[in-house]
C-alpha cells in the first residue's frame, strides 16, 4: 500500500467493562477495567480532551500515564496505517482529521479513545 494513502496517529485508549479485552499494560489483571462503565470512560476522556485543548495537558504526555493501550510507551502513537488495519469507527475518525486536530470520543470494541491526527 503506497504511504500516500496512509495516515498516522496517536490515541489515548481508556478501557472499560464493556471492552473486548479487559487487560491492558497498565492493568493486567484487569481490575480497574472491570471496574470501569463506559460512561466514566467517556467523561474521563471528554475531561482529558478540555485540558489538552485548553493547553493545561499535552496529548503524548497524558497518553503515556493514562491509555490502557500499549502505545502509550511512545506516547500514544501507533504509526502510519492504512484503510482497513484498524476498527472501521477508529479508521473514520481518523481519516477525518485534520493533521494536528483531536477527535471527540470514538467508540470501538477496544474501549474509548481520543485519537490525535499527525500525519
């Protein structure tokens, strides 16, 4: 697949009982995911997402102590990828940013994310 038609991003992936995997680097028992409704996921993330555009967070920074992903380790960035290599709800927001821009809360199978355009 030629880089044209590829993206890259970064994300803070917050887990929740209704995730498909209820583990993470962070927590690999799961405890906390357990734990957690998607509704204190969401407004975890929406509160994230104020204090990162209002400039009080940087997006790498509070990825690599918040998000249940192990991308987290890079801050959240999961590289360039193209249509297809990624859940499709993830793969449209993305698709639909603008280089630097933050989505709102997407949804997947994997839990809430916020995901960062950056190339």
């Amino acid at each position: 697949m030629s880089s044209a038609n590829q993206v890259r991003a970064s994300h803070i992936l917050i887990k929740h009982q209704g995730s498909r995997r209820k583990a993470s680097w962070k927590d690999p028992e799961g405890r906390v995911i357990s734990n957690t409704t998607r509704e204190s996921a969401v407004s975890q993330l929406q509160a994230i997402r104020d204090d990162i555009v209002s400039g009080k967070a940087k997006f790498d920074e509070v990825a690599s102590r918040l998000s249940d992903c192990s991308s987290a380790k890079r801050g959240g960035d999961l590289g360039n990828f193209g249509r297809g290599q990624m859940q499709k709800p993830f793969e449209e927001a993305t698709y639909n940013l603008k280089i630097g821009e933050i989505s709102e809360v997407v949804d997947t199978d994997s839990g809430v994310h916020l995901i960062m355009r950056t190339g």
